[in-house]
C-alpha cells in the first residue's frame, strides 16, 4: 500500500512536472521565434540573389546598435526589434555596395526621427553606394522635409498621388511655462552663467531673450544651408530657388512635386512594386521581389578577431547621469569604470569617444574627463568624434581630446552651467493650506528643499558653486583646446555654435565622420592594421528584456525566466519537489549530502 502511495505521488508529480516542461519549451520556441523575427540572427543570415536592401527610417537610429533605453516590462513589448546603430548603418550600406547579390536600396520614407548630423552620415553612405551603378528607390506618402533629404538621394523617388513634400524652411518654437508657474505657486529658483545659456529661459522669461534668438538664428540657418546645398546637388535645383520655392510654399501636393523636380512620379504602393520589378527584371506574375531589412543584413557584418591591435570605439550617447545611467544614456560611474579597463587593455592603442548628448550631470562629466586624462597621460590618443549633438557636458567629455571631429551640422558648445531649484512653498500656502515651520540648530540646517524658498544668502552660495563650476569648464575647454581662459570665455557663454562654426572659432579640429576619427586615431598610435572594439556592450532586445524583468545579468536570466515559469504552475510544494528531482538528475559523483530532505509536518 505505501509503495503504491508513492507511485501515485511519483507518477502525478512528473506528470506535473512534464507537463511544465513542455510549457516552458514551447514558451522557449515562441520566444526564439520572436527573438529570430527581431533580427537576431547573428551571422546566419542568407541574401538570395537579385535582392533588393530596405531601410526604414521611422524610428530614431542610436549611434551604437541597441543602445537604447529596454522597454517597460509591464508592458510585455515582446516585438522589440533590433535598432541597428549608425555606425553599424554605414558599414551595412558599405557591404551592400560590394554584394553581387544586392541590386538595389529601397527607401521606405515618410516621417523621420533622425538629428541633422546622423541623417547626413547616412545620406553621404547612400551617396557613396550610388557610384557602385547599383539604383536608389524611394517611396513615400507624405514625405517630412527630414524624410525627403534622405530621399533625395534616390534614382527615382515615388509619392502616393494623395501625398506630397513637406519643403517649408526650419523653425524652433520653444514653450514657455513662466506665467503658468507663477499662476500654480511654484517658484523657479534658477542659478546659471553665460548668457547664451537658454536653457533657463522657459522657466524665467515669457519669450526668447535677445542673445538666444541670436544665436538659434544662426545655426539654424547653418543647418539650413546644409540642407539646402545638400538636396540642391541630389536634384539639380539651384539654392536660390529651393528658397523661393519654400519662402511661397509652392509644394502643396504631389503634382507640384513632380513638377517642380522634387519627385520622379506620383505612384499608388502597388505601381512602386511593379516599377521595382521592372527594374530586377523580374516578368512573372508570380515573380517576388527579394528583400532583406537593414536589421538582417546587418547581422552579416563580420567581425575581425585575428588582428591582435584595437582601437576602442565609445559610444557616448545620451544624457549625462550620476551613477551607472540606463542603457541609452552615459553613466559617469558605468563610463568612468568602462574607460579604466580599456586604457588597463595592453591590446588598446587608441580610444575613439563617439559623442552625441546634449550634456547633463556635470559629475558624471567630471568623471569621464578624468578617466580620458589619465588614458592620455599613459600614452594612448584619444579622439573625439561629435554626432548630432555634443554640447555641454557632451562637449565637456570631449573637450581634452587630441583631435576633435565634427560633422558640419553637429550642434555643439554651450559652455555654460546652471541650476535650477523649485520651490513649492506659495502654492502649498495658498492653494491647500499648508506651511512649514523648522526648528534648527545652524543657519542652513535644511539644506535646500522644494517646500521652502531659499534665503539670500543660500542663493549666493549655489551662485558661487555654478560660478565655480563654470570656471573649472573654462579650463577644461583652455587646456584641451590650448587657449587662454578669455578665449574660451569669449565663445562660451553657453552658446550653442554648427561642427563648421565650432572648427572656425577653435573648439574643433576637423569636419568629419566616425571613419575620419578612426584614421586619425590609427595615424597617431602609428597603426596600419588594427581592429574595431566597440563599448559598452550592448544586448538584443529579448535578452534586455529578460534582465530587466528578472533583474538579473545574462547568465542566469534565461534560468530564472524558466524556474518561474515552472513555480507558477507547480507551486510553492511542487516547485520543491521539481528542484529535488532536478538536483538528483544532475549528480555525478560520489557525493556527501542527505538522502533526504528533513520537514516539519
């Protein structure tokens, strides 16, 4: 009787536990078919012949592939696709140039989330594929004027007849929340220097200050004439009546596109694909079109491993935070241990800063900087390589370069520092009715709190540490740059200059890309062959995902996904038993452990 009392409990247990099983392995094959599907396929990935490459420019394109915030795990984004990074772009675009098996680009275009540098890095590779002979389609329903400086790239660029360009000039409209603050009770307590440094002024002014209008004026119209001489070349429309046409907004549908050069054809989706048949050759009804997105043929790109020299790429993009940052943002604590181990590589013989950030925590900036001073100081070069952005703390981090680059339409500089503390203390009085009363034992016991307003004598003590602050700033640029502290003083101010006016007035050196930057890098530590490491590390979607869920690292992420997968259907008592079978399977050897597990009943 008490044998077969076991056979039953034995038999219903491993049944339980089969069943969980197989839960789990088909949970395991549906997640290996989203990971697949989101273009993680490594290295394994097949081009048929005659095919054709997609890039879609819908979402933001980060500089270093997945290096982007995980999504909220609450919200079971299981469809999380690869983001693949611009540098990763550019090399993909580079190697379908050489692909006998890649006739073609299509452009999927309609809006973008591009800044102004990344879209010309991407522009200049789709330029650069174009002398290969291979063709550039382009297709969209309503082309941004972000979408169509890309497009104009293209052989032959398509509208839905329904749509049109967007072709209207640049323009920046900055809210203002002054009045809605002092409506509400807050007080913006606000501590800054320069004054080009705007970043105040929606919480202290009810309209741009005369200095800030100046100075958006200036690179905006920079970024315009790039954009301008860019697209004028692509369609053969000259500058001036690019501007005529968007000073009387002539595009206003697609029939003015193409009549005015801006478009090839008006075409539906499915004249686009016909055309495109046309030009693969391809006759047959039943013919299709081969495609491959930029996300799978990225996974192509090889890797070097035999080349024993590297040079560090660090991609720096983001805000600049204290402590480790998430992933998509520059941790000065996370940076500052990263840039230690790569000058601690005997193998590193360059450090490559890709920078994009419009700054942030002047700590985490502090602390980068140092750990780029001290891998200059052991003989390593270090390059800076600005993107769409690096102002600020970004430039901070960049400023004791070697050699700095820029793009022409990078936005960079804003020297500058400032603080802002609010304070809740009127609204909490007169709207709802409560006030503080403190007793202390010293003058400025409280430190600074949102539900008090601070004294004068405060105030002058935070002014004093943003004075301090920007001065250490000054220096930093001073030392880096070899100028005197007035020097940089006059192109500080927090003001905000393009890559081209920056290399004019000496906070750059060089107008150029990330591959410019690596040439430099390889030229000073006196390499011919060298090999590309890129940092930080960054996961595939799934896998980012897992670790946020079960808050832990890679190694056990996909066993702690799968043991609790396992307790909710077996429970807390079935989940023990699950664990002794699991650990008896797993002996080998003799072992010195209880045959048996001892339980209060």
């Amino acid at each position: 009787m008490k044998n077969s009392f076991f056979k039953i409990v034995f038999g219903s247990c491993l049944g339980v536990i089969l069943a969980g099983s197989l839960l789990f392995g088909l949970f395991f094959l549906f997640m290996v078919g989203i990971a697949a599907s989101a273009g993680g396929g490594g290295n394994k990935v097949t081009v048929k012949d005659n095919s054709v490459l997609e890039l879609d420019f819908s979402q933001a394109v980060p500089e270093k592939t997945n290096n982007v915030p995980t999504s909220d795990p609450l919200s079971f984004d299981f469809e999380q696709k690869k983001k693949v990074g611009l540098y990763d772009m550019v090399r993909s675009i580079e190697m379908a140039k050489e692909d006998d098996k890649i006739k073609g680009i299509f452009l999927e275009m309609s809006s973008t989330s591009l800044g102004s540098a990344t879209a010309s890095v991407i522009r200049d590779a789709l330029v650069d594929f174009k002398d290969s002979g291979k063709f550039i389609y382009s297709y969209g329903d309503m082309y941004s004027q972000g979408a169509y400086y890309i497009a104009s790239t293209a052989d032959s660029i398509f509208v839905n007849p329904r749509g049109g360009v967007e072709f209207k000039g640049f323009a920046s409209s900055i809210p203002f929340f002054k009045d809605m603050l002092d409506r509400l009770g807050v007080k913006m307590q606000i501590f800054y220097v320069g004054n080009f440094k705007s970043a105040t002024e929606p919480f202290r002014l009810n309209e741009m200050s005369e200095d800030n209008k100046l100075q958006v004026r200036e690179y905006m119209n920079g970024l315009y004439n790039i954009f301008l001489e860019d697209v004028s070349e692509s369609r053969s429309i000259t500058v001036p009546e690019l501007k005529e046409i968007a000073d009387n907004y002539e595009l206003r549908n697609a029939k003015d596109a193409v009549d005015l050069g801006f478009v090839d054809k008006e075409a539906y989706r499915d004249q686009l694909i016909d055309a495109l048949k046309f030009k693969l050759g391809l006759t047959g009804k039943k013919d299709k079109i081969n495609s491959i997105g930029i996300a799978d043929y990225a996974g192509k790109l090889k890797k070097n491993f035999k080349t024993k020299d590297k040079i560090a790429v660090v991609f720096a993009e983001g805000s600049i935070v204290d402590g480790e940052g998430e992933p998509g943002s520059i941790g000065g604590k996370k940076y500052a241990k990263l840039l230690r181990k790569i000058r601690q590589d005997e193998k590193v013989k360059a450090i490559v800063v890709r920078v994009n950030s419009g700054g942030g925590s002047a700590f985490a900036s502090e602390e980068i900087w140092r750990e780029l001073e001290l891998a200059k100081a052991q003989g390593l070069p270090v390059i800076a390589s600005m993107g769409d952005v690096a102002a600020s703390g970004g430039y901070y981090i960049s400023c004791n370069a070697d050699t700095i680059l820029a793009e022409p339409n990078t936005i960079t500089g804003s020297i500058g520092v400032f603080g802002m503390v609010p304070s809740a203390q009127k609204m909490l009085k007169d709207k709802i009715g409560v006030e503080f009363d403190t007793v202390k034992t010293s003058r400025f016991a409280t430190g600074i709190s949102p539900f008090m307003d601070i004294d004068g004598q405060g105030g002058e003590i935070i002014q004093e540490g943003v004075d301090e602050i920007y001065e250490i700033f000054l220096n930093r640029v001073g030392e880096g740059r070899d100028m005197t502290r007035e020097e940089v003083n006059e192109v500080a101010q927090g003001r905000v200059w393009t890559g081209q006016k920056a290399k004019e007035i000496g906070l750059v050196d060089v107008l150029g890309g990330l591959d410019d930057a690596l040439e430099i890098a390889a030229q000073k530590a006196g390499l011919e062959k060298y090999r590309v490491s890129q940092y930080p590390v960054t996961k595939e979607p799934l896998q980012a995902f897992i670790e946020k869920v079960t808050g832990q690292k890679t190694a056990s992420a996909s066993t702690m996904l799968k043991e609790e997968l396992i307790r909710s259907e077996l429970g807390e008592e079935g989940y023990e038993m699950y664990e002794m079978m699991k650990e008896v399977k797993n002996v080998q050897g003799y072992q010195m452990r209880m045959p048996f597990e001892i339980r209060s009943w």
